[in-house]
C-alpha cells in the first residue's frame, strides 16, 4: 500500500521534468572537493539533480528515493543522457547504505536524524559528505512547515560529530534577512582516513 508521504512525493514527481533538476548549492559551490572515480549516493534523490552532477563528473552512482515515479522519470533521463546512474526505489529509513560503501554521500532537503550515524559510517575512509537542509531559524515560510523537519541552531554539525568539517555555513537570522543563506543550513564533511 502507498504511503500518504509516497503519494504526496509521486504527484509531485509526476509533473516535473527531470531535466530540471538542479544539484543542491553545497554540491555545486564545493564540487571541486569531488573526487575523480570512486562510488556515490543520491540521498532522497528525487529527480536526481544530485545524482547528475555526481555522475557527469565520473563517479558511479546510486541514487535512492521511495517515490516510483521520480525514480522511473530519473531512469529515462539517465539513459537518455547517457548518465551511469542506478537509481533505486529504496527507503533509506528501513535499508541504510552499508558501512564503508560510499566514497561521497549527498543529502538535500531530507532530514531524519536516526540516520546520520549510518550515513557517516557509510562513508570510505577519505569519503565525503554534502549535506543541505532547512533550519528552523527562517525569515520566510519556505520548506516543510513541520520543525521536525528543520534543524535547530548547528544541530547538523552536532549530528556528525565524527567527520572532519570541510565547510559549514548556516546564518539564522543574524544581520540583513535580506541577504545571505537563509532557512538552510551547509555541511561538507570528511570521514578520517584509516
């Protein structure tokens, strides 16, 4: 039976194009941290914008989403591109990645806490993870109105403890709400070498 979450994702999904979708910002500022070959992970992938990117710079990628129709709609457009994504109606939630799987993880907009110590330790040692998501500090009324969806004030860098920050950025509300990252927090962490 389908979720009312699964649902709601699978409508969504039936009426985007998946050739507009863009990777997160903290993927796309801190790209060049990448490495050249290695394998990949498209958390809550949704169309794969992610995924994309991951894979148009030569990593072999997986990108998993519970919704059928994102993952069918990402599937065409990677073969139509000519992109090696296996993409994968998975529920990270029941079936995590495997320790040691991964030599980059992205999450964006995807919160479940119970899962950060999966990710982390899902990372090789050298890996990386790009993590993107909203906060509850907000100057508008972008993102899921529910706070357990949203972090608390540098509750991701308390969520990763282990991994070598690279690059964190959140603002709150300090200064101009006008400018900035607003609603968002950054994170761009390494897993130590063995």
């Amino acid at each position: 039976m389908t979720s009312d979450l699964e649902q709601k994702w699978n409508q969504r999904y039936a009426e985007a194009d998946p050739a507009a979708a863009t990777p997160c910002a903290v993927l796309e500022q801190f790209a060049h941290l990448l490495p050249p070959d290695g394998a990949a992970l498209d958390v809550a992938c949704g169309l794969g914008g992610n995924a994309s990117l991951l894979a148009g710079r030569g990593l072999v990628t997986r990108a998993w989403d519970r919704s059928p129709v994102g993952i069918a709609k990402l599937r065409e457009h990677a073969e139509e591109h000519g992109l090696p994504i296996r993409a994968e109606v998975r529920d990270v939630e029941r079936e995590p990645p495997d320790p040691g799987a991964f030599d980059v993880i992205v999450v964006s907009y995807f919160l479940e806490r119970a899962l950060a110590p999966a990710l982390a330790t899902a990372l090789r040692p050298g890996g990386l993870l790009f993590y993107q998501t909203w906060t509850r500090e907000a100057v508008d009324d972008r993102g899921p109105g529910n706070p357990d969806f949203r972090l608390a004030p540098n509750e991701l860098l308390e969520l990763f403890p282990d991994l070598r920050l690279l690059a964190y950025r959140e603002e709150g509300l300090f200064g101009d709400p006008a400018e900035g990252l607003r609603n968002e927090a950054w994170l761009v962490g390494a897993r130590p070498p063995a």
